[in-house]
C-alpha cells in the first residue's frame, strides 16, 4: 500500500516554527525511493522491500553529520530491496504544531509516517537522548512499551555506544545492535525480509525471535531480571529457548571494504559540523581507563593510506566541502598519519581544503604533522586531551603524558606559530583529590610561561575547558563510585578562582565547564538497569526533552521523578550513581559481550587504584584484555608503505 507524504499538511504550518528548514529535506545526496517499488523496474510478486527509519535522537543540526547515520543510510539504499529515510527530534515547537495537527513523526526524505517504517533504528551517541526517543515514538503512533506493539508497529532498534548497556530503555525498544553497524545492519535487513517474504510467520514475536537466535540483535523481552531484597541484581537469564545467554558486539574487519561514506549528505541548514570526515582507524587499544569508545571498540583497525586518499577525492568532489575531518579515537596514532597528511596537503595546495584532526594526544603530536594540518588553512587552535590534572591523577587513569611531554609540546607549537591551545580534563576521576584538580592550574600556568619564552611575545592564549567524569559500562572503571556533584562544582569553582586570580597569567588562560548535575544524570542512564526506565517515562511525561541541552536540561526534574519512581524501593539516584560496586556484583549489562574479559577490567581497575599502567598492545605484546580471541579478530596496522600520488599530473 503506498504511503501518503505528510508534506502537504506540513508546509503550510512551517512559518510556525523555528529553523523550518531543518524539517524540508531534499539535501543533495538524500534518496527518495518508491515505496512500494525501490528498485524502479517494477516489483516482482513477493519481493516486498524493507523499509528502515534512521534516527538520531537530536536537532538536525547535530543529528545530521552523524557517521553511523549518514553511513548506514548510504550503504542500506544502496540495495534494491531497501528504502531508507531518515529522521531527527523535532523542537518542542514543531511538537506542539504536530501534535496540534495531527501530524506524525516523519521523515525528512519522503516526509513519510515513521510508522509505516518495518524498522526504526535510533543510534544514541549519548543517553541523555532517551527522551527524546520517547517523543519520537508517541508523535510515530508508535506505543512507548514494546509489549503493547502489534504486528503493525516497526521493530525499534537501538546502536550506538549506550546500546552496549540497552537497560534504561529495555521496556521501549525491541531490540540492540551491539558494535559496527554495516555488516549487521544487512544481516538484520536480510532477516526482516526473509521474515516477510514467508508471510510473516508468528507476527512481531516470530521476527524478533529470529533477530535474537540469530544473534545479530539482543532483544530484552527475552530476558527476565530478577533482583537480591538490597536492590542488586540476582540474574539475568534467557527466558525463551534458543536465545543466546551472552549477545556479542560486531566488529567490521576490513574498513578497507567498507568505504562510507561515498556521497555524504550536504545540509541544506547550518549544521555543528560542515566537513568530509573519514574515519581513518576504528577502535583503540591506549587503554585510557575512562573511555568507553576505546574500551567497546577493540581492536585497532586502520583504513589504508590509498583508501582514505580515494575516500576524500571521491567525497570532496561530491560534496564541495572545504574541510577534511580525518575522524578516530586519537587520529595521531594512525601508522601512516605523517603522510596521509602530507599526501593530503599536497593533493589540495592552493585549493582551499583544509585538513582537521579531532583532539590529538600530546605524545602523538609532531610538529612537521600540524604544519602539513595547517598547509592549506588557518592555523587555529590546537586541542590536547592530558586528562587529568596531576601526574598522579594520569596514571589512575592510564593517560601516559607526563607534564614534561605536555609542556614541550604545546612550547613547539607556540613557537611555531599557533596562538591557542585548548586542553581538556575532567574531574570527578576515581581517587581524585582537591589538590589533583588545582594542579590544572599550575599546569596552565606553565604552559602559558613556556609558550612566551618560545613564542617571544605574550599575547598566547590556553582554554582549559573540563568535564565531569562519568563512569561507564565495559571499562574498568564500571565498579567506580561517581562523584557528587556538590564536590565536583566546589573543586571547578576553587580551580577557576585560582586561575582567574593570578596576576601573571590568569588574563591568558580561558576556563570552560558546566556544572556537574548533567553528569549525574548521564551516570544514572549510563550505568543504569531496567527499573530507571520508569525515571525516565516520567521525566518524559514531565516535559523533559533535549537533556544533552543544558537549556532544557533540568536537574529538579530528574531528580524528583527519581524519587517518585524509587520511593519504597531499596534503590535511589544516589544508588546508581556515587555508590561503588565490587566484583561479585552482577552488572546490569554483564550478558551484553563487549569481548573484555571482566576478570582482566577488573585487574586493571585494582591496577589504576595502585597507579600502575599498561601500554598500549598495537606496540607491546598482547596483555589478554580478551577481545582478539572472543571475537576472532585481531589488531590490524600498517605501514602499507604506499603513498598518496598527486590527482593531476604535475
Ligand atoms: S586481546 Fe590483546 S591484542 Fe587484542 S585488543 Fe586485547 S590486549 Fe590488544
């Protein structure tokens, strides 16, 4: 049955809102298919497409840059037998003129019901986006419960990093894709539509029975949770026969064959992020003992020099960026980062295409690599991430920069020209003391002295800006109590008075944070089990929406609803969040196989609490962290030895 576009409802209501236009599509590279007959050659008799609603649970300007988006929408319509469209949160206003109107949750594409979707797959990046999932599905039509969907509904398919622990929003979704998103959104695209094409045997239950045997998904229904009388979990068992007791992540092997994105998607509304970005290597094996991405994506991958060089010729010359994002957990480590780059700079001399990194490990960086990054552009900013504040406070967190590196690196680059630094740390780090965190102040101090003496001139700036710390699943910190954040917003305000005070230097150091109720919040969604999906029902039915906002952020209203849901109950906010856990504890996302051993996590979270550290396994020997042999995989670095050659004949 074709299925009627909403935009003839909704255009005429646009000048209502703000920004309309992030709600219009038609951006060059989006795709607008049949719906009944993707392929455009006339549907043969059974061969029903599957039909797949991509979301980013935030504004189109943060949502539509997003890689795992952008990339799983370019590789699904790809295929005959597939429409994809996509979606983003819409503001409070358009809500309420939609909910006015009657009008659904759509696509920008097709402008389409997310309803009439086989499949709505949201990727979180962050779980302050829960509510806004919420949102979505009631303006779809869309039950918030997954037990009171009928076969009419889409199955909802949470990615992402949070959906390494899928618990808070157990009862609204139907099921997760642990891990790399390409190969497994095929294989469940295959399933879907084998499932159709047999006449849809045992409705909603018979396909998502076939996603969890397979294992390409772990659904939640099929799992009962059972709880100790203190409030811990007792277990977690698979309650149908056939589902795995452990649902493993996906790792993609050869990025090399996963080219994506080809033909990334040019905003038409401004947007957080305008550039080509190429993710250069997947995964990260530093050990920096806070970082879930490193943790969960395991092991190193690296694209190769030639297809990251195709990869930015093919992308710019479709999309007319002006700026090349070269994309990873800590792109300086990338074996062949030196001449990618120079490559890189070569290739566009004089054509206005600058080259970025995200922030850069101080022991990564080299002088001769942010000259070839600035060739062709400003040079702006440069960005290190030391972390922690004390030596001491880098060794519990497995951050091997001492101060000395951090001091001789930022002099070089002030020395060479670069005016600003921005470093970034966090606070709130397990065993961390008031005086960890006054040591960022000296160590600004120094950098602000060193760099005059190297630059020979003083109007050099540093901006620290600094984060609260909240401890996640599958890292080594998952046991760590979580810092109140009274003591987190008393230590941040001694630190900006210490640095603001300073006669010498404080006019040339900028300090950057936000208060640290977020962060508790965060804690609460992050390390979390299915009870808090209640919390976050209410919150939602409060009015909350767009909490990774800090201007529709509330920590009353998290913090009430909290208390509502736990009142009687042997858990609380405080009890998920600034309580420490020990080894024999269950942990809600125990079942869910990142590949990390947890005796090896747990070794090594004893470990941080003794200072002691681990280097990183791309140059040492193998130290059984257990994801190579649980996943069959294995780290996978150059150098190839080849180069970029330049595109025209010079
Ligand atoms: S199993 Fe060994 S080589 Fe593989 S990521 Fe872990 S420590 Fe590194």
């Amino acid at each position: 049955m074709p299925v009627e576009s909403v935009f003839a409802r909704l255009e005429p209501l646009l000048p209502r809102v703000q920004k309309p236009i992030q709600y219009v599509g038609g951006e060059l590279h989006s795709v607008v298919k049949d719906w009944d007959d993707p392929a455009g050659m006339g549907t043969p008799a059974g061969s029903e497409p599957v039909r797949w609603a991509l979301m980013y649970p935030d504004a189109y300007e943060v949502g539509l840059p997003n890689q795992g988006v952008q990339i799983l929408y370019e590789l699904l319509n790809e295929r005959d037998d597939v429409i994809a469209e996509r979606t983003y949160s819409v503001w409070p206003d358009m809500e309420a003129v939609m909910r006015e109107h009657g009008i659904p949750q759509f696509t920008v594409d097709g402008h389409r019901p997310v309803g009439a979707f086989d499949v709505f797959g949201v990727s979180f990046s962050t779980e302050l986006g829960y509510t806004n999932l919420l949102t979505a599905l009631d303006l779809a039509g869309i039950p918030l419960d997954a037990a009171d969907r009928t076969d009419g509904h889409p199955i909802v398919v949470a990615g992402g990093h949070a959906a390494f622990n899928p618990e808070p929003i157990a009862t609204f979704i139907d099921a997760a894709v642990l891990g790399d998103g390409e190969e497994a959104a095929l294989r469940l695209t295959d399933i879907v539509r084998d499932w159709k094409r047999a006449g849809r045997p045992d409705g909603r239950d018979g396909l998502l029975m076939r996603l969890a045997v397979d294992g390409v998904a772990y659904v939640p229904a099929f799992y009962d949770v059972d709880y100790l009388a203190d409030g811990r979990i007792q277990r977690v068992t698979p309650n149908r026969p056939g589902v795995p007791w452990r649902v493993s992540k996906h790792t993609v092997m050869d990025l090399d064959q996963w080219p994506y994105p080809k033909k990334p998607l040019v905003p038409l509304a401004e947007t957080v992020h305008e550039r080509y970005s190429v993710e250069i290597f997947r995964g990260c094996t530093r050990g920096c003992r806070f970082c879930q991405a490193g943790m969960i994506t395991r092991p190193v991958r690296e694209r190769s020099i030639t297809t990251v060089g195709d990869m930015v010729q093919r992308g710019i010359a479709a999309t007319g960026f002006e700026e090349v994002g070269l994309l990873s957990l800590s792109s300086a480590d990338h074996s062949e980062i030196g001449e990618i780059a120079k490559g890189l700079a070569d290739r566009y001399d004089g054509d206005n295409v600058s080259l970025s990194l995200p922030s850069t490990r101080v022991d990564a960086f080299n002088i001769t690599l942010a000259n070839e990054l600035s060739r062709n552009g400003r040079r702006t900013g440069l960005t290190f991430a030391p972390e922690g504040g004390s030596e001491r406070m880098r060794k519990v967190i497995n951050k091997m920069v001492t101060e000395d590196d951090l001091i001789r690196t930022v002099a070089t680059a002030y020395g060479n020209g670069w005016r600003q630094v921005k470093l970034y740390f966090m606070c709130g780090l397990p065993t961390e003391t008031d005086d960890d965190v006054m040591q960022i102040a000296d160590m600004a101090r120094r950098v602000i002295k060193t760099g005059r003496e190297a630059a020979g001139r003083k109007d050099i700036r540093c901006t620290i800006s600094i984060g609260a710390f909240v401890p996640k699943p599958h890292t080594p910190f998952q046991w760590a109590a979580q810092l109140d954040h009274e003591t987190v917003d008393k230590r941040l305000k001694a630190l900006k008075s210490a640095v603001m005070n300073d006669r010498d230097y404080g006019r040339a150091i900028g300090i950057r944070y936000h208060d640290g109720r977020p962060s508790i919040v965060e804690g609460l969604l992050s390390r979390g089990d299915r009870r808090v999906g209640a919390v976050i029902r209410r919150v939602w039915e409060d009015g909350g929406r767009f909490d990774g906002w800090s201007e529709h952020f509330s920590y009353e209203r998290w913090e009430r609803c909290a208390a509502g849901v736990f009142a009687d109950t042997p858990v609380s906010l405080d009890w998920f969040t600034t309580r420490e856990r020990d080894l024999a504890e269950v942990l809600p996302w125990d079942h869910l196989d990142s590949g990390l051993d947890k005796d090896w996590m747990w070794a090594d979270w004893q470990d941080a609490v003794r200072e002691v550290e681990v280097d990183d396994c791309r140059w040492t020997p193998c130290y059984d962290c257990g994801v190579c042999p649980s996943q069959g995989t294995e780290i996978q670095v150059g150098p190839t030895g080849r180069q970029l050659l330049p595109l025209s004949v010079v």
